[in-house]
C-alpha cells in the first residue's frame, strides 16, 4: 500500500476544504431561493385576491353606469344624492312599531332579602 505523503494530505485537506465551502454556499443559495419563492406566492396571492375586489368593483360600477343611462336611474341618483322631491310629493317617515315589554313588578324589600338565602 502506498504511503501518503504530507503533500498529499495538504492538498486532499484543502479539497474538503474547498467542497464542504462550496456545500455550505449552495446550501444558502437554496435557502435564500426558497424564501423568494415564498415570498413571490404570497405576492401572487395578494395580487389575485385584488384582482377579484377589483373585477367585483367593475361590475357594480358597470350596473351603475348602465342605471344612469336611463332617464328613471338619472332621477334616482338625483333624488338620492340631493334628497329632492317632484312637486306634490310628501314624506313619508317609516316608523317600526313599538315594542312593549312585560316589566316584572318590582320586589319588596323582604323579597329581596329572601333572595340572599
């Protein structure tokens, strides 16, 4: 079996040496990619989630602009806008019924104190 010299271990050393460096710098590589990609999803899915606010948005601006076109859409903004009236129209005020509650009757000092036991 040959012998080694001290050379050749240097040089084999400084090898390793070189390899594992090399692994360490591909290894960050790798981790520093992963974390760009990560990132580059989550923008991807911020970017669709505005998307689909922004194609809801078009489409109720849309309905709008379709509602104006009309003469009876043009009277409705108007009137709700500015809060006008035709001549003869009147307000009417809406007002819920009133609720009424069954109160109980309000204790008496001894069953007040009947309630402590």
């Amino acid at each position: 079996m040959p012998r080694f010299s001290r050379t050749m271990d240097l040089k084999h050393g400084a090898l390793i040496a070189l390899l594992l460096l090399v692994a360490v710098w591909l290894g960050t590589s790798v981790v520093s990619l992963a974390q760009k990609a990560e990132i580059a999803w989550q923008a991807a899915k911020e970017t669709k989630v505005q998307y689909a606010a922004l194609s809801a948005r078009k489409a109720a601006l849309a309905s709008s602009l379709d509602a104006l076109g009309t003469s009876r859409g043009q009277e409705a903004a108007i009137r709700q806008s500015f809060g006008v009236a035709k001549p003869g129209e009147e307000v009417i005020i809406v007002v819920p019924p009133a609720t009424t509650t069954d109160a109980p009757p309000p204790l008496t000092w001894w069953q007040k104190l009947l309630s402590w036991f």
